[in-house]
C-alpha cells in the first residue's frame, strides 16, 4: 500500500482498477470539437549555439561521464 501498510490493500487496488477505467472510457469518447487549426507561417531561423565539433565533444564527454555512472540524464547548453 502507499503507506506501507498491509491494512487496505484491496480497497487501494479496486479504486485504482475503477479510476484507470474512468480515465479509459473518457479515452473512448468522441471529441467535442475539431483542433483548432494554426495559420500558415514560414518556419523562423534558426542559429546553433554551438558549432559541430564544439557539440560533438560535448556529447562525447557527456557518454564518458553515463558509462562512469556521474550522470544518467543531461542537457548539453
């Protein structure tokens, strides 16, 4: 149980059974409405931060440091 309790296991279990079919039926239904639609724009410019070379041995650290266990998830900026 989410206590670590033994006591109310079953009640726990029924009413997760009872929201995860909530949440599927609401699935099922049909939209209300259409998306809305997004006018048509040119795609703006984009400039890196980093040149290749620069990025690429970032990344290269960033494996070294997965593989030595330092990290598991990074965000090179």
């Amino acid at each position: 149980n989410h206590n670590d309790l033994a006591t109310g296991v079953d009640e726990a279990y029924a009413d997760a059974v009872a929201r995860l079919d909530a949440m599927e039926a609401d699935l099922r239904r049909p939209l209300a409405s259409e998306p809305a639609a997004l006018p048509e724009s040119a795609l703006p410019e984009y400039t890196a931060r980093w040149g290749g070379p620069d990025f690429r041995a970032a990344v290269d650290t960033v494996k070294e440091r997965i593989r030595a266990g330092e990290a598991f998830q990074v965000v090179p900026s």
